[in-house]
C-alpha cells in the first residue's frame, strides 16, 4: 500500500499530461536501443571569468553574454571579454553582481545588477548606458528580470514590483499610465521573475505566488498552483517551450508545468525510488529536445523531464566520471540557437550537444560505475553480454534497462577478466578467461568449466570462435580446435602452436570453406582446410603491399570476401588480391589515410556492409569501396577516448558496440548524418598597429565595416581573429581565409589560434574573405584600405628614382667587378663556416643526448623527458608511467664471449625494446645493461602489457658469430598516477619493483604495491 501510495500522484500527472497532448502520447514509441543506459556528457569550460554564472544570453551576432557574481562576460567560445564595474571609470557597469541578461527584439543587450539598477550595452562604443534607481529611474536598485514589452521596450522586475522601459528609454511604473496593473496588487517584495509569452501574456513570478496577466489593459490574475492555502509557493524560474507549455520553477515545491493556455498547473511528479524534486528549489529551466526539458535545481543537479515518455531521470556529479555535471548547483542555463545547451554551476559553466543520436555512451551499468568494457557478446535473445572489472560478466537488455550478471566467485567464474566469449549453436555461451575457458547456459545462471585434454585448466583464452559444431580457442600457447561435450574433457581437433611462428593467438576467424584466419602477436597465418597446411604470411611493416609485423588485434572478412587486419601501431592492412604466384598484396590505412591512431583494436561490419573501428585515439568508420574515412569525433557524440582488443560487436537492432576504458559506446550508422545549420562567422577581436580596435566605419552603403590602414600602423600591421559561433569543438570546425588582392590561393587557419595576421602591406584596397573549411560559402567579409606614406606617393617615387638612377649610373661601372669578387669570397667563407658549425652542433647534440651505442636516449635526456611527464602530470595530464629493465646473465657473456658479444646484446636488446613499446613511448639506456620506459598514456592494463611483451621479447636468443646468446630481462614498473608523481619516488618504487622481479627468479616483471610488497 505505501508503494502504491506514492506511486499513485506519479501516474496521475503523467496521464494528465499525456492525455493534455494526444498526438505526442498517440505517436510515443517503445525505448530506443540502449537509452535506458544513456550517459549524457558535458564539455566544461573552466576559465576563472566563466565561473559562478547566474544569467545567460545570446545577442544577434551569436556571441553569448554571461552574467557573473563578478561582473559580465561575452564568450564566443574561445575568447574572453570581460566587463566589471569600476566606479572611477565612465561607461562602466554600475555594479558586479549580475542578476539577469536579456537581449531584446531590436538586439540591444540590457543587465540587470544587484544593487546598481539597469544598464544597456552600447556596442558601438563599448560602454553601458545606466538608469539608476531614484527620481526618474527604478523603484529599487535590484533587477531580478527583464523580458520584452512587445512594443519596442522591456519589462523589469525589481524589488519595488514590475516597472516599464520603453523605447526611448523612460521609466514607468506599471500601475500609472497605460498599460495599468489592475487589481491584485502585486506583492511588497517586489517580482523575481517573468515570462512574456508567446500570446503576448505575462507572467510574474513572485515571493509570493504566480500572476499572469494576458494583454496590457487585462486585469492581473493570481495563478493559483493548488498548494493547500493561505500561501503560494514563491516562484524562482518560468519559461516556455516549443509546444507552449509553460514551466514554473519554484523555491520550496519543485516545478510545476501548464500543459495547454487555460489549463491548471500540476506539479512534476518526479519518478524513480529517491524522487525528491517536490521538496526541492529549481532555479533554471530549459528545453533540451522536442519534449524533454530540463529542470534545474538548487543542489540536487538537473532533472530531466520527458514529456513524451513519462519519466524522468537526474542528472548529477559523479567523481568517477569526468563529462558529467562539475556541480549539482544549477544557476542558469541557456539553450543557444545551433541547439547547444550551457549549463551555469557554481564552479565552471558546462556545455552539452543534444543533436548527436548516433552514438550512445553508457557510463554505468547496473551498480558499476568504473565502467571498462573489456569484451562484448551479443546474444540471440537481444541482451548483451559485457566483461566487466571485477572478472564478472553484466548481462543487460538494451531496451528496457534490466541488468543481470555472473559474479566472479568459486561458484561461477575465476577472478581477472573475462577476455572471449562466443554464442554456441546450442544457445550456450564459452567464456575465456584469464584463467581458462568456462561454460554458461544461455541465462548465465549455470557456469562450470571445460577441461581440455592437454591443456592446463588455467591456461588463458585470448580467443574463441565457432564455426560449425568446432570451436576455436586462442591463447599463449598457440590454437586450439576442440569439439566440446557435456560430460568430461573436450575432444582436441587440431592444435597449432610453433607453426604460427608465434604461438600467443590473439585473433581467430574461421571460414565457411574450413580454412582459419588467425591472428598473433607477430602477424597473420592461415590455416588450410586440409588440415595440415600452416601458410605464414610474409611481414613487412615498411612495405604496404604486406601484412603488418605486430601484435593483431582483429580479423574481418568484408562482403567482397576480402580479409581485413587490424594491429597495434600499424593500422589496417586489407588483403586486396592473390596473385598467380600466390603472393599475398594487401592495402593499408593508416593515419596518413584519416585513422584517429595507427593502433587499431576492434573491426565490425555493420548491415550496409560500412566497417567501423575502435582506437586508441577514438572511433572511424571506412566505406568498403572508396576506403574513405570517417572519424567520428565528440561533435558525433564519441566520448570514450580509447578503447580495448577485441571488444566489439554488431549489436540486434544494427548498432555497433565498442567497449572502451571508461565506458561503452553504441554507435548507429544510420542516426550518424548530424545535419547543422552553416556557421556563422564573427570577429572576436581586431588589432590595428598592436592595439585593440573596439568599431569600424562602413566602407560605403550596404557595405560590410571597413578597416583603414594608415602609414604609422603599417610596420606593425593589423591582426583580425574570428570564430564560429556555433559552440562546436575545436578539432570540428576548421577555418581558411584569404586577402583578396595579396594573397594567391586559401591559406589554412589554425584552429587554436583563428588568426590573420598581416603587415607591411604595400598601399591599396584589400578584402580579407573567411570562410569554414569545407563550406565554399564566404561569411566573413572585411575590406582594408592601406593608406601610402609622404614617399609612397606617385611624384615622390618618380622624383627619387631620376636622383637614384643618377648616382647608380655613374658608381655602377666603377663598384661593379670589385663587389662581384668580395661577394663570392664571402659566400665561400660564410658557406665553409655554416657548414662546419652545423656539423659540430649536430655531434655536440648527439653526443649529450644520445647513447653512443644503441642510439637511444641517454641517462640525462631520460631525466628530462621523466621531469617533463611529471610536470604535465601535476597538471592535471596523463598519467604515466616508469619501468626499470636489467638484462639477466649480461655479465656472464661480457666475460665469456668478450665486449663485443655484449656491445652486440646492448644492441639488439634496444631494438626490441623499442619494437615492445608504442610510438609515443620513450626507450633510454642508462647505462650498463640497464634500461628505461617512459609509458603514456598509461594504466594498469597498458604497463602490465608492455612489461609482458618487454620479457617475451628477451627470451629469444641473440646470434653472435657462432653463439647463440640466450639472456632474459627483469622489469620492475610504477605507475605515476597512483604511486606518486615525485620523480625520486617514482624511481625508487620502479626500482623496489625490480628487486621483486630479481628476486623472484628474473625473467619476469612485478608492479610495485602488491607485487613488490608480497616479494
């Protein structure tokens, strides 16, 4: 009964409103795929002058005004002008705290204050015109809202009650003159908010209740919001959506909403088990999608509202997740006209995109919310399968939301992760673990093991793959075909292990013709039908026709047939054809060709036949005939920036799951043409002879505002930055301007700096044209007129060149042999001594920075490189990490074998340090036989990773002469995130860690903290 109880208020609002709009609740349909675990992501701003907002606007050149605690600012997303107040100064603000913003129907920008009345911005002269409080002007100093009066002028709320501006700036109190205020009175606190609108009405929202008046000679109306009397609930927030709701926020009772004009308010009834919005304070309120808004609260983050769905859901800070809400104190928000949403917080102002569908991020699934995907299975049945920290398995049905799960216990899977699964023809699921390969009913509620005969139980499966009623497995010791059975050990088909030329399998693709692609660590074999046929395939990663020599991470046969390769550091590689001599040519895409990174970790085919792909640097799709590439990028909705091998998949209803390192991201090919409207070009700042220019002067009628160019200012020249104000990322827009009359051809913009820059120009009439990259339409235009100085001018110049050309003829004979000889004697010297100089300074460089020996970094360029990391890391950086590396049974073979033999060891030892690293990573000797890496980024997974590939790589022995040099190598690692970022610390750890490998019987590697402390 107490369920139903509070059950019972929820449903009635939802019916009321949906009954309210018959066509949105005829048309609701089902949840999309994966909305029940849609994470929504923010993009924060966190300039000092953009912190503790509590009023937004956008003018009509798209620029948006934000007013502060301290003061107002314009942003246009890159730059900051800021305005305080500064009473020694004329034209000033009258006071820093703003309380409202408002641009009105004929663009001019009015701010309200605290205690300082109404100001009006005067662009023109980049100053503010103020109407005070007192004799002729305001009632009272605090303007708490300002909205338009549909004649020209605007309405003010102020702490007097409701007064009038109209065009030519007087002030009128509103119960004199005409329009009147009739009876009710307005209450004596004055009016903290209102809302004109559409029809022309007005809405007055005060400490005590809501009043609404429908024209200017209608008599003023309580809006009775059906609390229990005396009091009405004091009113924060109105605002009006697309569809003509209105929406009521108020002080102490949540929001309340008008379905339709005439209609009776009713409380949002918040749903869920902590519904607490009733009780609660919404200070902002703004319209995200068709029918979605958002509420914003006190201290409670934002309430989402879906009107067609029925629910709601909060949105809160979340520690762990870094494009959540900064605060859950919600001051303002604005959604501007390209459709981004800024949300003002106490501490940054945030910004999010509701136009991306195409790519859904889940954050949390269930109670994890260190969200790390590192496997996916869809299953028959719709729900899908994630290998989840912890070693268990979330099983969850995109539609509806459910989460189930296999924990990782002695009753059902083995701690550490899951790395494969596979979908049996039974409906059974095989899981490879860490720990061996485990068994599972279609529900997940029965899990054993399955043995396999020659095979250690806890051997790890990196790989699984069914073709028939043969399954595949990959792991560290090689490929496995088995038949499974219910009852005892698997039955061994076939086992491949040194025949691979690499025996740890990290890809399996089995074909209909009974042939098997596999992937390795050092490249791809194929396994013939026949049974007996191992092809290796030749690896070259300087020559594209090749396959790729590396760690592969994916395998994909398109619906032409062709075989796609995916590898770590060496990007895609598709088999293009197999000549009569049975010579293997492959293509390869890399990021010359557009990839975000040239690691590459998971390929999936979706319906079209379009292959999508996951980095480590974010998300690309390539058509399968041109080979172009699309990245998909956080204007696309991607927000997981890397992802893990082999977690990827083709999901039910035809989207493409990606599991990354803190999420997983649902990509839907066909909801990815985010279509914008063009961007409009501004210019945020103008520099003439190195000062600030504020306005300019039309260069004729119907002319854009010209710019003059006079002799004093052409040395230094003019400067002219502009940007889109569209809000997007940085890395979306791309911008080329040209000087028309200067400059040839389009000239690139940084787009960083969105700058051009120009100076010396010779005299003349010049149009500087902008323009995005990609859009041949021209929406920036500038003309510039440089002006000539006294000898720039036709007569100077014909004047001076009689008198040069006079002294010329008669010195020209007599100078012209004897500096022709002085000239090339110079050159010789100048050209002998350059030479020289850079050859010194190139093996002066060498020789400080660079081992002699190997060509690796040195001791002293390793330590900068280490102070470098740490630094960014303070800052907030990447985490990074260090791994201490001592070749085992060096000595022994410097004294056995000589110094030769050892300088050849120190030699090759580099090589396959550096093939064992990623390109971003540094390798130094240090000396000796002692190594060093510099990882970044870096985590748990990554160090663990590389440290194994470092030992595997040693244990195959060195030829020198007719020895064959077998050593081995210790790795001890620390991580700078978590084991501090002093770089003494940090060494120490790393070399604690390398005891602990030593000591437990080298050939192996230990991370400090658990590793270190259990040796």
């Amino acid at each position: 009964m107490p369920l139903f109880r509070q059950a019972l208020p929820c449903l009635i609002f939802w019916m009321s409103v949906l009954l309210a709009f018959p066509s949105t609740a005829a048309n609701a349909d089902a949840s999309a795929a994966w909305q029940p675990f849609s994470h929504v992501s923010f993009r924060h701003h966190t300039e000092e002058a953009l912190r503790f907002g509590t009023s937004l606007a956008q003018d009509r050149d798209g620029f948006l005004w934000l007013g502060t605690q301290t003061g107002l600012v314009r942003w246009d997303g890159f730059r900051v002008r800021r305005y305080v107040a500064d009473p020694a100064r004329e034209g000033s603000l009258p006071d820093g705290y703003i309380q409202s913003v408002h641009v009105d129907a004929g663009g001019r920008l009015w701010v309200g204050t605290s205690a300082g009345g109404l100001a009006r911005y005067d662009a023109a002269r980049d100053r503010f015109a103020v109407i005070p409080a007192g004799p002729g002007g305001l009632g009272h100093a605090r303007v708490s809202s300002i909205v338009d009066d549909g004649a020209g002028g605007i309405w003010v709320g102020t702490g007097a009650g409701l007064e009038r501006v109209d065009a030519a700036g007087k002030v009128h109190a509103a119960a004199s003159g005409a329009p009147q205020l009739a009876a009710p009175v307005l209450p004596p606190d004055g009016v903290d908010v209102l809302l004109r609108d559409r029809q022309g009405g007005l809405w007055i929202g005060t400490r005590e209740g809501l009043f609404y008046r429908s024209g200017d000679h209608d008599r003023l109306e309580v809006v009775h919001l059906g609390l229990p009397a005396p009091n009405e609930p004091s009113i924060n927030a109105l605002y009006q959506d697309s569809a003509g709701r209105v929406w009521i926020g108020t002080r102490t009772h949540g929001a309340f909403v008008i379905a339709t004009r005439g209609a009776a308010p009713r409380p949002i009834v918040e749903t869920g088990p902590q519904a607490a919005l009733q009780g609660e304070r919404v200070f902002a309120i703004v319209q995200k999608d068709e029918d979605v808004v958002w509420l914003g609260t006190e201290s409670g983050g934002i309430v989402e509202v879906d009107v067609r769905q029925g629910t709601t859901r909060r949105l809160r800070y979340r520690g762990d997740v870094p494009d959540s809400l900064r605060s859950d104190e919600i001051l303002a928000m604005l959604r501007e006209r390209g459709g981004q949403i800024f949300v003002a917080t106490g501490g940054t102002l945030s910004q999010h995109d509701p136009l991306p569908r195409g790519i859904v991020t889940v954050r949390t699934i269930g109670s994890i919310t260190g969200l790390n995907v590192y496997h996916l299975l869809p299953r028959p049945d719709g729900k899908v399968w994630l290998s989840v920290p912890g070693g268990g398995v979330s099983i969850v049905e995109p539609h509806t939301g459910a989460v189930a799960g296999i924990r990782a216990d002695a009753n059902a899977l083995p701690k550490g992760r899951v790395l494969a699964m596979a979908n049996a023809p039974d409906g059974s699921v095989y899981l490879g673990t860490q720990q061996g390969l485990y068994h599972s009913d279609g529900t997940g509620r029965a899990v054993r093991r399955v043995e396999i005969a020659g095979r250690r139980p806890d051997a790890s499966v990196w790989a699984l793959a069914w073709r028939g009623d043969v399954l595949w497995l990959g792991g560290l010791d090689g490929a496995w075909a088995v038949r499974p059975s219910s009852a005892g050990p698997a039955t061994v088909l076939r086992h491949e292990d040194e025949a691979l030329g690499d025996r740890r399998v990290t890809a399996l693709l089995p074909l209909a013709d009974g042939s098997v692609w596999i992937g390795t660590r050092r490249g791809v074999v194929r396994l013939d039908r026949n049974g007996t046929t191992v092809e290796r395939l030749p690896t070259d990663n300087a020559d594209r026709t090749r396959a790729p020599n590396g760690f592969v991470s994916s395998l994909l046969v398109d619906r032409t047939g062709r075989l796609w390769v995916s590898s770590f550091g060496n990007g895609i590689a598709i088999l293009d054809r197999t000549d009569a001599g049975g010579r293997r040519w492959f293509r390869r895409l890399t990021t010359a060709d557009g990839l975000p990174d040239n690691s590459v970790n998971m390929l999936v085919q979706d319906r079209s036949g379009q292959i999508w792909l996951s980095t480590d640097l974010g998300l690309a799709g390539v058509h399968p005939d041109t080979l172009q590439v699309r990245r998909l990028g956080e204007a696309d909705g991607a927000h997981v920036p890397s992802y893990w091998t082999s977690s990827g998949a083709l999901g039910a209803d035809g989207e493409v799951l990606f599991g990354g390192f803190t999420g997983l991201s649902v990509v839907f090919p066909d909801r990815l043409d985010t279509r914008r409207p063009p961007p409009r070009l501004a210019i945020t700042q103008l520099m003439l002879g190195g000062r600030a220019i504020r306005a300019l002067a039309p260069a004729a009628p119907a002319e854009p505002a010209a710019l003059t160019v006079t002799p004093a200012d052409r040395e230094r020249g003019f400067a002219v930055e502009f940007a889109a104000l569209d809000y997007m990322p940085a890395e979306h827009r791309h911008y080329a301007y040209q000087l028309e009359g200067f400059d040839t051809g389009w000239i690139e913009a940084d787009t960083t700096v969105r700058r051009a820059s120009y100076n010396n120009l010779p005299p003349g009439n010049y149009r500087l044209r902008v323009r995005a990259t990609g859009d041949d339409t021209v929406n920036l235009e500038l003309p510039v007129r440089v002006l000539p100085a006294w000898h720039q001018l036709a007569w100077v110049r014909a004047l001076g060149a009689i008198v040069v050309l006079g002294i010329l003829a008669a010195l020209m004979q007599a100078r012209t042999s004897l500096l022709r000889r002085r000239q090339r004697e110079l050159e010789a010297v100048v050209a002998s001594r350059t030479a020289e100089l850079r050859a010194t300074q190139l093996k002066l460089e060498t020789m400080a920075y660079n081992d002699a020996l190997t060509d690796l970094p040195n001791r002293r360029r390793f330590n900068d490189e280490l102070q470098r990391l740490a630094a960014l890391s303070r800052r907030g950086g990447d985490p990074f990490a260090l791994l201490l590396i001592d070749l085992d049974r060096f000595k022994h073979i410097n004294d056995t074998l000589g110094h030769d033999a050892g300088d050849a060891l120190l030699v090759a030892a580099a090589e396959r340090l550096r093939a064992a690293v990623r390109q971003t990573d540094c390798v130094a000797r240090l000396g000796g036989d002692e190594f060093a890496v510099l990882l970044t980024p870096a985590s748990d997974a990554i160090v663990g990773d590389v440290a194994q590939r470092i030992v595997d790589s040693m244990r195959a022995p060195i030829a020198f002469g007719a020895h064959d040099m077998h050593v081995s190598a210790s790795v001890g690692t620390a991580l700078a995130w978590r084991d501090g970022v002093d770089t003494d610390a940090l060494y120490k750890n790393a070399d604690t860690a390398l005891y602990c490998a030593k000591e437990a019987g080298r050939d192996t590697w230990c991370r400090f903290g658990a590793d270190a402390a259990a040796a």
